[in-house]
C-alpha cells in the first residue's frame, strides 16, 4: 500500500537521471537520480534509495532514504530511513532515525516553532558566543580572615 506521500508526488527525478542547479518547487518532489546544488520548498522532498544527492535543502520536510550529503533545514521535520546515509548538519524542529540508518554530522533541534530556517541562521551567527564565566551564578563568598 502506497504511503501518503507517495500517492502526492508532483515531480520524479528517476534514477540514470543528474541535475546540477537549484530546485524550487511545491507539492511533493522525489529524487531517485544524482542531484546537485539547493532545493527549495515549503512542502516535501524525498530522497529515494537510489538517490545520491549533495546539496542544500530547505523545505518544509525531508524524507531520506537513499544517500545525502551537506545541509537540510526541515520546518516541519526530518526522517532518515533504514538504509540511508546522512553526512551534514541538519535543522528541524523534529527528527526521526530509523535504526540502520547512519547519520553523521550535526543536529540542530530548533523546536522553538519558528520553523527551522530562521533558526539555523541564528545558530550561526551566534555560534562561538560563549556566556560569560559565572554570569547568573551567584558571587562565591569570601575567604574568612583567620
């Protein structure tokens, strides 16, 4: 039985098929071909088992199930499937990892619901800004006199 998202799906990149550019698209796209460059969207993009993609994504989901490589920015969520390889950073305020799948890179939890996006940009540019040392500690008391 076809699940949802598949029975929804607007555009098919099959596999033997490489594209190198940037993707802006609504409704539901599936890559099961070589893909290359940025790939925008409010709704969902699925990467297939046979996809090998190595891009930017921002759309509202991400389901992966084939191989991908760089940065995903997922409003809504993320799902990496058994059988997939994930290497990069991904942004979302929600995220699934079935077991078999390999992840390896960072994850940003945004789960403040201002959608993924803006809280990726944030995360970058107040990445290395450390607290202060004991900044809303109170004062450690001080050395009695003998």
């Amino acid at each position: 039985m076809a699940k949802n998202y598949e029975k929804s799906i607007r555009a098919f990149l099959g596999e033997g098929t490489e594209f190198k550019g940037v993707i802006t698209f609504e409704g539901t796209v599936r890559v099961d071909g070589i893909l290359e460059g940025e790939v925008i969207t409010d709704d969902t993009f699925i990467i297939g088992t046979a996809a090998k993609v190595k891009a930017e994504v921002k759309a509202g989901v991400v389901i992966v199930m084939g191989r991908m490589e760089g940065k995903i920015e997922a409003k809504e969520k993320c799902e990496v499937r058994v059988g997939s390889h994930v290497s990069g950073e991904i942004y979302t305020p929600s995220i699934y990892i079935e077991e078999g799948a390999v992840f390896e890179g960072t994850c940003h939890m945004t789960g403040d619901g201002r959608g993924s996006i803006s809280s990726a940009e944030e995360a970058e540019e107040n990445s290395g800004v450390e607290e202060a040392p004991g900044e809303g500690e109170p004062p450690a008391p001080a050395p009695e006199a003998d």
